[in-house]
C-alpha cells in the first residue's frame, strides 16, 4: 500500500465515522484508536508500558 492511499484511508476513517456519528463519536472512535495502537505496539515489544505509567506518576528514570 502506498503512502498516500494509507493517508487517504486514514483521513477517510474519521470522516465517515463523523458524520455517521457526530463529534463524540469521532472522539471516542479516536480514543479507542489510540488505545489499540498503543497495545498493539506493547505486544510487539515496541512501547514499554510500565515506562509510559511511570512518566505519567511524575517518576522519572536516569537512562
């Protein structure tokens, strides 16, 4: 797939789920797309979770 047919698709996504159901709807189909995109680079080993819930406690590491 090409770049600029992802783009399309990506730009259409929110557009459809907009006007089938409104603002809210766009927003949480958005939260959930961003729920699943950081799981799904947690099971590849790509997104440390427990580092990402220890920046967002205010806890910092030194490395």
């Amino acid at each position: 797939m090409s770049p600029t047919l992802a783009g399309l698709a990506i730009g259409a996504a929110p557009a459809v789920v907009a006007l089938a159901f409104g603002f809210w709807g766009r927003l949480l189909t958005a939260l959930f797309m961003g729920v699943g995109a950081a799981l799904g680079r947690t099971v590849e080993g790509r997104l440390d979770l427990g580092g990402v819930l220890d920046a967002l406690r205010g806890k910092r590491s030194s490395t």
